[in-house]
C-alpha cells in the first residue's frame, strides 16, 4: 500500500485564506498586523524566500517591508536597522533571514529582537516560554509540522515521535512541540549510534538534516507518518539548469512503507511562510492588548 500525500500546499492556501479573514476582522479595529524582513547580502535561496514572504503577506492584506541590505553590512548598521524596527509601532514581526553572510554574528542579531516581535521565535525568551509551556512565538516550520501531523493524525498522544536534526530553529523547538503533544520523543543527530535502527521505532518520523535522500525506505516504521522538512537542490542532470529539489528523506522508497508522508516540494515548505504571517498576526494582537 503506498501512503497518504500530505498536501501541504493545500492546507497552507487554506490557513492562509483564514488568516486574510483575521486580518481583515483586524482592520475593523484599527490594526494592520506588519511584518519586516531583513535580508543582508544575495544568497540566491534567500532572495527567493524573502520575496516570497513579502507577496503573501501583502496577499493577507498585512503590511510588509523588506530592507535589502548589502553583504557587507557593519553589524552595528544592522543592530541600528533592528532598534529602529523594534520601536516602530507599525511593525509587529521582525525577520532577519538566515543564514547571514560572514562577519555577522546572528547570535547578537538575534538577542537585538524585540522578543515580542520575533516571528522566528528564536529569541531566547522564546525559546524558554516554549520549553516551559509558557505563551511563545515558536519558530514557524516546527509549527507548520505539528499543524499537518494533528491534521494527519488528530491526537498524538503516546506517540513515539522522532526528529532528526538539532537546529535552533527547526530540530529542537520541533521536539518541544512533539513533547507538549505528549509524544515520546527521541532526538536524533548526526552523531546518533544505529540511526536507521532509531528511525524504525518511530511511529512520527520529522527529517530536518538538509541531506539529499538520507533517509532510506527501510528506515521507516510500516504506516509511520513521516514529515520531510529537507529542501535540497541536487546538481542538475545533463542539459538542465537547475537540479532536482529533493528532501531528506528517499521518498519513492519511503511511501511505499509509509502511512503518510509530505512531498519536496509541496510539503512542509509553503507552511513556513503561511505560519510566519500567523505569527505576525499573533504577535500583532498581543501587542495591541
Ligand atoms: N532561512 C531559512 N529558513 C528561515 C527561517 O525560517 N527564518 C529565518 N530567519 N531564516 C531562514
């Protein structure tokens, strides 16, 4: 049996129509939740997402600005940018797209958000509420996971959950999330001994390494909901431009075990910005009381 295709680009156009209706229901008194994106430099990939961040912003009806600035930057220009932004009553998110180019340090980027405007919740305000089961904007694609996996699964209780990968922004708020959903929860890592034998106990596998395919078919638990969060380009075939985007995880292999799985692309993917403008909106009412 292969498995259910999670389609994320559906279920993110329908949150994101529900959040142009809050936004709108917002206008009637006096708010337009904004949103600024800070992008230092011309990473490629970057460029792509931020453009795409600022059009559905503006598509929800909220306010968007992306400051462009150039790769070299001082870091005290960029702090002076981020104090500036924190004081500004018309901006409700602020975004600094990652990863920034070298010579600035995103640690003190990052302490430099007001914690209350940081839409990637990765201020350590943020990450503590989260850890402590406090109110927190938390980052936006662990919660995009956990959206897809209640509407895949409903209750996630006792559920052995897996994630694999320990970012700041993806892997370990991903674990909070799974264990505040009364999930047990293993965090895997590329340190992790008899990795595949891990992956296989997992009824919830979440895959976030940024390696093309990494995990195999036989990795996964027959009927295990397995969510890919990997977007990898591969080098392009023979008389292409542009390779293959893939995720982490062998889908062909994988949803021919699988209960359920996302696609690359299509997944995950377009529940990162659809979960950022939510964000900002959250953000946007507790700051207006
Ligand atoms: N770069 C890739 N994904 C993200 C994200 O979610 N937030 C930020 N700030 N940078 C990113």
């Amino acid at each position: 049996m292969t498995a259910h295709i999670i389609d994320g680009k559906a279920f993110a156009a329908g949150l994101r129509q529900r959040l142009a209706e809050e936004v709108a229901a917002l206008a009637g008194q006096g708010v337009q939740p904004g949103l600024a994106v800070v992008l230092v430099g011309e990473d490629p990939a970057s460029q792509v997402y931020v453009g795409s961040k600022e059009r559905m912003a503006k598509e929800a009806g909220m306010a968007s600005t992306v400051h462009r600035l150039p790769a070299e930057t001082p870091q005290a220009d960029l702090l002076a940018l981020i104090a500036s932004l924190n004081a500004d009553p018309a901006v409700h998110g602020i975004l600094v797209q990652l990863p920034l180019p070298p010579g600035l340090d995103p640690q003190a980027v990052v302490l430099a958000i007001d914690p209350a405007k940081d839409v990637d919740g990765l201020h350590p305000i943020n990450a503590g509420n989260l850890a402590i089961g406090a109110p927190a904007l938390v980052p936006c694609t662990p919660s995009g996971c956990m959206m897809l996996l209640r509407d895949a699964l409903g209750d996630l209780t006792g559920a052995r959950a897996l994630v694999l990968g320990r970012s700041n922004l993806m892997g370990k708020p991903m674990g909070q999330l799974l264990l505040a959903a009364n999930c047990t929860v293993t965090m895997a890592h590329s340190r992790t001994r008899d990795l595949p034998e891990e992956c296989r106990r997992a009824d919830i596998l979440v895959a976030a390494v940024g390696r093309p395919r990494m995990v195999k078919g036989d990795w996964i638990r027959p009927g295990a909901t397995v969510i890919d969060v990997g977007i990898n380009r591969l080098p392009p075939a023979p008389g292409q431009q542009k390779g293959k985007l893939v995720g982490d995880v062998d889908f062909d292999a994988a949803k021919e075990v699988a209960g359920a799985i996302t696609p690359v692309p299509g997944g995950v993917g377009p529940m990162t910005i659809a979960c950022l403008l939510d964000n900002t909106i959250t953000a946007a009412c507790r700051i207006h009381g």
